[in-house]
C-alpha cells in the first residue's frame, strides 16, 4: 500500500471513485457468470430426465397383457415356442433396462427399480424356458397352466407396476427440476433488479457525493442504532438522501416500528393469558356446584352421617384452597391431581350411582410443571356431557406417561362419547371459540366447551403451538381427552 500512495496521490479524487465503481462491477459479472453455468447445469439435468422417460416409455405399457396372452398361446399349444415373440418381447425389455440403467442421472431407488424389472424380466425367461421344457416332455398341461397363472402372471404385474413407478418418479424429479428452475429463474430476475437498482445508486452516489455526505449520515445511523441498542425504541432517523444510506434509514425505521409492534402484541398476549386464566378461575367457582355440594353435605350432617360430612368438607375446602392457589398460575401435576382428586370426590358423593373414578399418573411426573387448574374442567366435561347422559355406572380414568420429552395426560371416560360431526365441530372450535375478550364468541359452540377451549388456549400461549389438547371419541362407547405438555 506504501508503494501505491505517490501513484494514488496524483489521482483525483473522482477517477479513484470510478475506478472504484469498475471494481464493484467485478462481483456482478462473477454473479452473472455462476447464474449462466448453473442454468446450465438444470436445464441439462432436465433434459436428461426428459429423456429417461422418453426411453422407459418405449417399454410398453401392454407387455403384461400381451406376454401372458404369447404365453398362453404357447401353453395351448396354439403357436409353438419357437414361433412365439416370447424371446422378442424379453430381449426388447432387458434392452430397454439397460438402456436406462446407463444413465447417471437415475436415482438410487429408479436404479434399485430397475435392477428389480431387470431381475423380474429373468424369472420370466425361467418360467418360459420350464414351460418349454414341459411341452417337450408332454402331458403337463396342468403344471404348465399352474407356472402362468401362479408365476408368469404375477411377475408381468410386477414388472408393469415397477415400471409405472419408476415413470411416475421420474415425473415427480421432472416436476422438482422444473420447480427448482423456475424458483432460478424467479431468484434471478429478483436479484437482477434489485442488481441493477444499486448499480444506478451507486454510480450517482460515487459521481456526485463528497466524502461528507457519506460520513455524517452513517455517523447519524450509528448513534440511533446505539440508542436503539440500549432499549430506546422512541428514536427515529431523520436521513432522507437518495441512496443505500437513506433506503437503509427507512428500513431502519420500519424496523423499530415493527419492533415497537410486536413488543405491544405481546404484552396484548400476555393480558390476554392472564385475562384467560382469570376467567377460567371465576367460571370454576360455580355458584351452582357449590350449591350442590352444601346440599349433599347438609344431606348428609341430616342423616347423621359425619364422616362422610368431615370427608366432603375436607375436599371442598382442599378444591377452592387449590384454585386459588396464591395467584400462582403455574402448579405442580402432583398439585394439579390433588385439585382434581377433591373435585372428584365431592362429585362421587354426589353420584355414587353412576360414578367411579381412578388416577393413574406416574409419579416421575409429579414434579413436571402445568397450568393451574388444567384437568378439572376436562374431568367436568367428562362427568356432565359424557357419563351422565349414559345409562349405568360410569367411570372417569386418568393416566399419563411421558415420551419424547413430553408429558401425555389423558383423561377417558365410558360415557356417550360424540358422533364424528360432533367430534369435528368441537374439536375445530376448542382453538377458535375464545374471543378477544375471553368470553365465547357469538355463534360458538355453547358454552359447555369454554372449559376446553379456555385450557387449551392457556397451554399454547404458555408453551407454544405445538401443545395443547386433542379430543378422541366414539359414540355410544366414550371419550379421551389428550393433554400435550412440555416436560422439563
């Protein structure tokens, strides 16, 4: 660089900027270049997969039907062996294959395809050469019937179902080779304007801008982007030139306020969330089931039963203890199973006729994190829409276990289960049903699945989208609710 200065010295100023521009050229025509050779090399490959197709379909299509119809001419002894295309039609195929079997540009699997017709293609000059034989000695008639029908038969139809994928899947590289071809050529005349658009600023800016014009606008962006480091998203650029500084200002701008945007969208999310879990917390002390539940127990102090009344008591006070649960929104699943064990057994005193219960949870899992009263209101479902609109005793079971780094609960119940129409509607509606406002939407399903769709809306915002619940169900025999949970 020392050895250049004296020579770049007497330079002027716009000759270096020009000969910088030749430079910057330099890249384009490189770019240029590598897009000719690679449009090269697909339309190549196209052309060679256009041709391994034209070549396999040369094979015919008819070679089932008319080599077991020359074979059976052959065994009825209607042609001789010598006079049939037997020998013709095989030779022709096996020529075909080999054909295509030379080709580099067959895949693995055609290749593996290939060599499958061309093994199928010598079982059948086996099988041709052993009805041969048969004709020869005579009087085989049966055995000779038995190889068409039980052996020639079934290899033509693998050697035409053979062929037939391997067309189909030359048709889908075709596709693919195309599709990439015109993603190319979508890329590149993307490219080429936004090319062609910089060139045109940078030849302005390097004919006409002094070093200042370059020098302060970038120390301008530099402090905005530094405030915009430290958290200050209020600031925005003021610099309006016509060149990559102002289309990067602009963006800059469109950056902070997308940023600014999403920040609020999230903090919508999260009102929302709360909101959600609210409205879940109020809609489960149910003035009407905690009506009921001080009738059983006034039921029962009449009839003198007291330790049924000090056991029901003992739940209640466990099952309103855990739903509030000290404003936490997360819990324990041990917690979460106590919660709805009290529900549980408040509810079986109350249908002891009908109901029997079991929790099968193992207790590797207990530990594991869940959203607070998650299981009660799928249980209730189960109890009011399922079990009680069925004759007989019901029962509500509750397993998990954990895969994948995940944690399935699954609550079943034998209850009258949904028709597959119901099943669909409810299941689409479990994660659209809850409005802005976390109320139902109007023309929702009603309000028996505000529960489901209040659940399964806390878990994906909680966790992500990939969680939730999923629903299975059978009419007349049940339903299974799936819980899908991160495991940490």
């Amino acid at each position: 660089m020392k050895s250049l200065k004296p020579f770049l010295k007497n330079i002027s100023l716009a000759t270096r900027i020009r000969a910088s521009y030749i430079i910057v050229t330099l890249p384009v025509v490189i770019f240029t270049c590598i897009i000719l050779y690679t449009l090269s090399v697909q339309n190549k490959r196209y052309d060679e997969l256009i041709n391994d197709v034209d070549k396999a379909s040369q094979f015919s299509l008819d070679f089932k039907k008319d080599f077991d119809y020359e074979i059976y001419l052959v065994i009825v002894e209607s042609k001789s062996f010598a006079d049939s295309e037997l020998n013709t039609m095989l030779s022709e195929a096996t020529a075909v294959v080999d054909e295509l079997s030379k080709n580099g540009n067959v895949n693995n699997e055609n290749a593996a395809r290939l060599e499958d017709v061309r093994k199928y293609l010598r079982n059948l000059g086996t099988y041709a050469s052993r009805i041969e034989k048969n004709l020869a000695d005579g009087d085989k008639y049966e055995e000779n019937i038995e190889i068409w029908e039980n052996d020639v038969q079934i290899v033509t139809y693998l050697v035409r179902e053979t062929i037939l994928q391997f067309i189909y899947y030359e048709l889908q590289d075709i596709r693919q080779s195309r599709a990439e071809i015109n993603n190319f050529y979508n890329k590149v005349f993307s490219y080429s304007i936004i090319a062609a658009i910089a060139v045109v600023l940078l030849f302005i800016f390097i004919s006409y801008a002094i070093s200042q014009s370059i020098t302060k606008p970038v120390r301008e962006l530099s402090k905005i982007t530094e405030k915009v480091s430290r958290g200050d998203l209020s600031v925005r650029s003021e610099i309006d030139i016509g060149s990559e500084i102002g289309i990067l200002s602009t963006s800059f701008n469109e950056m902070i306020d997308r940023l600014s945007h999403l920040l609020n969208q999230v903090r919508i999310e999260q009102e929302s969330l709360r909101k959600a879990e609210l409205e879940l917390l109020q809609a489960q002390i149910n003035p009407h089931f905690l009506y009921n539940t001080l009738d059983t127990i006034v039921w029962l102090a009449e009839a003198n039963d007291q330790t049924r009344v000090v056991s029901m008591v003992g739940s209640l006070s466990k099952f309103f203890r855990t739903s509030l649960g000290q404003g936490k929104d997360e819990v324990t699943v041990r917690d979460e199973l106590d919660h709805v064990r009290s529900y549980l057994e408040i509810q079986q005193v109350r249908y002891q006729d009908i109901l029997d219960y079991s929790i099968e949870v193992p207790q590797e899992l207990y530990d594991s994190p869940i959203p607070k009263i998650t299981l009660q209101p799928l249980v209730e479902n189960a109890l009011y829409h399922g079990i009680k609109n069925k004759r007989g005793m019901g029962k509500i079971r509750i397993t998990g276990k954990s895969e994948n780094k995940c944690i399935y609960l699954y609550i079943e119940d034998n209850g009258i289960g949904m028709t597959e129409e119901r099943l669909k509607l409810i299941s689409n509606r479990i994660n659209t049903d809850i409005s802005e406002n976390g109320q139902p939407e109007k023309g929702g399903v009603s309000g028996e699945l505000f529960g489901l769709s209040n659940v399964n809306e806390r878990i994906k915002l909680k966790y992500g989208q990939r969680y939730g619940i999923h629903i299975d169900s059978t009419y007349g025999e049940g339903t299974t609710v799936t819980i899908l949970l991160p495991l940490s």
